[in-house]
C-alpha cells in the first residue's frame, strides 16, 4: 500500500501494526457508536491512512467524533512546536485553541485541568463537546488526562517480555519473519551492548 511506504521503502512491520491498531481501534469506535453519544479516540483523527478517515468521516456524519493525542508534531509558521509556544500565553484553568479546520474537523489544542502541565492536539466535529471530557481529566496519575484513556492505555499496553514472547512464536510460527527482522534490528541488537 502506498499511503504505509515512506518514499520508495516499503512498510515497516511497526508501521503495518500501528495501521493495524489504528484499524482495530476505528473499528471499536464505530461498535461504540451505537451506544455512546460521544466518541473518544486516543491519538489524531486526520493523518490516518485514506480508508480510516473515511470511516471517520463517516462516525463523525452522526456522531461527536473526538481525537486527542497526547504528543504531536504541529510546528507554528516559524517553526516551533505549537504546545510548547501555546504554554507560556495559556489561561490558568481549562482552555482550548481552535487553530484550523482539516478534512472537515477542527483542529486545535486543549489543556483540561487547571494543574496539568500538558497541552494536548485535539480534533473534533463539535468543540463545545470538549467540556464533556473535563470531569474526567482530573486523576491525580495524570492530571489533565481523561481517565477513561489512562485506563485503556494501561489495559492495552504491551509490556517488552509480552513483545518478546510474541516475536517468539512469530517466528516459530512464520520462521521467513527472520530475515526481515535482521534487516531491521540492528539498532536493537546495538542498544542490547
């Protein structure tokens, strides 16, 4: 697939488990959909591979479609990371910043706790649907934060002897997975040193 190729090399095989979450992911929303007025994604919703911001787009004909990310890339004109020149200027309390509309979303930043030291990008269909998050954002784990999310990273994290024990019976499974895995870890096996 073109869109998971950078240049002329092919997908990496995080790349193509990252679409594969990403995919998964979209597809819980959507099961959601039927029963939540408002749907909550962790991560962005407009650089996604073409056929899941279709099925975004989709969700978001009918329902409140919020993403948030908790890290970003999004440079000002000048070149500097966005959050970081946001900070210094932020009210003190609960804010969001609608910067741009992307495929049909507003695109923009929000802080959700008055004590958080965290600004996070923030696309959605309906921005007034933010304040929805805010009783949510107050765990002392991650102040700021939805809840809901911290929860779903810890249920959904994959702890390294987890992966490790997965690429084992990959490999004992799939063994061609060998060689594509040696033209890839040579900065692993460096780091192991």
């Amino acid at each position: 697939d073109p869109h998971l190729r950078t240049g002329p090399h092919s997908a990496t095989l995080p790349q193509l488990l990252d679409h594969i979450r990403t995919s998964v992911e979209i597809d819980l929303l959507t099961t959601l959909a039927h029963d939540a007025p408002i749907l909550v994604r962790d991560g962005d919703l407009t650089s996604l591979h073409p056929t899941l911001k279709e099925r975004v787009t989709t969700l978001t004909t009918t329902h409140t479609v919020i993403g948030l990310a908790k890290t970003n890339t999004a440079i000002t004109t000048a070149g500097a990371g966005a959050a970081s020149v946001l900070l210094p200027h932020a009210p003190t309390g609960p804010w969001r910043y609608d910067a741009t509309l992307v495929d049909g979303l507003t695109f923009g930043f929000t802080k959700l706790h008055p004590a958080s030291k965290h600004i996070f990008l923030v696309e959605t269909n309906n921005t007034t649907s933010l304040s929805s998050l805010l009783p949510t954002a107050n765990d002392p784990s991650f102040l700021g934060y939805p809840y809901p999310l911290i929860l779903a990273d810890k249920l959904a994290r994959i702890s390294a002897v987890e992966q490790s024990h997965w690429k084992a019976k990959a490999l004992v499974r799939f063994p061609e997975l060998a060689n594509h895995l040696t033209a890839t870890d040579a900065h692993e096996r460096l780091d192991n040193l």
